[in-house]
C-alpha cells in the first residue's frame, strides 16, 4: 500500500527541472517530503524553480547541468551522494521538443543529432549514472519523460521517444537486478510555456483533433502519473509505458 509519507526523506533528482513538467514534477515530490534535485541546461532557471519550492517550506537545490555531458552528470550525482548518501528516484524529464519535432529536411543534421544527444544518450548517461547511487533504496525508480510522438513519428522528435520507450523496457531488464524500477510516461499535448510559445495554433489544433478526449492536458495530468509511478502503488510495475495522452493516436 502507499501511503502519502514515502518520500518523505527520500532524494529525487529531476532533469529539465527548471521549467514546465520538471517544475511541477519537482513541486510535487518536494510536497510530499522529498528533497529534490532541479537539474537543467538553464542554471538560472533551475535555481528559481528550487528558490520557489524552498520559499514554501520545501527542500529543494537547482544545478545546471547538460543531460548530454556525462561530466557534468556524475558531478551532480557524485554531489548528491555526498550530501544525502545515495538517490531514490530519478526522472528523465529533459527534452528537446516543439521546436525540434519538425522534418529532417528543415532541422538540418546538426539540431537532429542534438535531439539524440539529449533525448536518448542523456537518458542513458543519467540512467547509468544514476544506478548505482540508486541501488538498493527502498522503492528505487526512474521514470523517463516519452511522448505521444512516439506512436506517430513524424520526425526525428517522434524517433528519439520512440527510443526513450525501448530504452525503458531494455533499462526495466537491466536494472532489476540493483532493485530499480524503470518505467516511462507518453504525454500527449500539453500546454507548458514551451509549447503555447513554439507550436502553431495549427498544429495544436490538429492534436487536439486526434485525441478522443476533446480537451487540452493539463501538467497535473502528467504530474498524477508520475506520482503513481513511483509509489509504492505501482511497485509490480516496470518497463512500462503509460500513455496520458486523451486517447490521441489510440492503437493496440
Ligand atoms: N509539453 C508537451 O506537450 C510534451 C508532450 C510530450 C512529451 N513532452 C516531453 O516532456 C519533457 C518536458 O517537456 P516540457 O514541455 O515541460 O518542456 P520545457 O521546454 O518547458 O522544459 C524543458 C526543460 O529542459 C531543459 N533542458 C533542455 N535541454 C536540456 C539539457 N540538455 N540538459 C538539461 N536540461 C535541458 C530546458 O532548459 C527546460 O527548462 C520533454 O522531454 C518533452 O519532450 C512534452
């Protein structure tokens, strides 16, 4: 059974964690008593984001930190096993998207690699970085940010998700063992900063229309999905990919 207090206590690291779902992802865990990590590329952001959780009682601290460098990724988790002896739950939130999930032709070979380097080899890195700080801690587990673009893959965008989803059933596998959990949440659209700011009306629209649920997602619907997965709730739970997308692009 869960119960509200587990993570209390517990260290969470999330990436992307200075704005949109890593915010909100941070702002949660730190609700329920965890210390949490706010790891971005934005250093500045991240800091706000840990001042605002902190101004409200909570523990948080704000690093920056390029998911893609493994360099400054073991620094992060090196620091976070000096000062709190070990990590609890890992969220792979960092991403390119929006801007990035456009044809090949028009993003040219240098944003499509850089699309890899962070949305695939940054989950590996802090996957791998991660685990054996993670090892053996009570309800263990990781959850890597998807998308609905991976049942589609229309770009490279869509491609680098789909990776994240196989990466998530080949990690579950590998880390069992060190008593981890991995699994993963496929958003659908959701209105974060980031989006209203870089996606055409148009295209929302078009989304909007493949869902059968006929309405925007909201950040707290991805919010409630990362907290049942890494609760105790979901401990028979791994590999998997939650799809929280209004039904868009259902298929079996
Ligand atoms: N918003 C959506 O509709 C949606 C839908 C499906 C999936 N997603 C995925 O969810 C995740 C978060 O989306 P969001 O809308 O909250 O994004 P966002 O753009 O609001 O925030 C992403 C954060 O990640 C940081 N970041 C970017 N590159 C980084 C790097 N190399 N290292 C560390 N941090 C880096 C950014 O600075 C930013 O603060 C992404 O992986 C995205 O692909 C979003």
């Amino acid at each position: 059974m869960a119960d509200d207090t587990e993570h209390r206590g517990r260290v969470a690291l999330v990436t992307g964690g200075g704005r949109g779902f890593g915010k909100a992802f941070g702002q949660a865990l730190s609700a329920l008593g965890a210390h949490v990590v706010l790891a971005d590329v934005d250093g500045e952001v991240a800091a706000e984001a840990a001042a605002e959780i902190t101004a409200k009682g909570g523990k948080a601290t704000g690093v920056a930190c390029d998911v893609a460098d493994e360099g400054q990724v073991d620094a992060v988790v090196t620091g976070i096993v000096e000062q709190h002896g070990g990590l609890d739950v890992l969220v792979n939130n960092a991403g390119l998207h929006a801007a990035y999930n456009r044809p090949f032709t028009e993003l040219g070979l240098a944003n499509v690699r850089r699309v890899l380097d962070v949305n695939v080899m940054g989950v590996i890195i802090c996957s791998l970085a991660a685990r054996e700080a993670m090892r053996g801690r009570p309800g263990a587990s990781i959850v890597n940010i998807s998308s609905s673009a991976a049942y589609a893959n229309r770009s490279i965008y869509g491609v680098s998700k789909l990776a994240v989803r196989g990466l998530t059933v080949a990690l579950a596998r590998e880390f069992a063992d060190a008593g981890i959990r991995v699994n993963a949440i496929a958003p659908g659209l959701i209105l974060t900063d980031t989006v209203r700011a870089q996606l055409s009306e148009a295209e929302a629209e078009r989304v909007l229309g493949e869902q059968i649920l006929r309405r925007a997602g909201r950040e707290q619907d991805i919010v409630e999905a990362l907290l049942y997965l890494v609760s105790s709730k979901a401990s028979f739970v791994t590999g998997e990919t939650l799809r929280v997308t209004g039904g868009f692009a259902l298929s079996v």
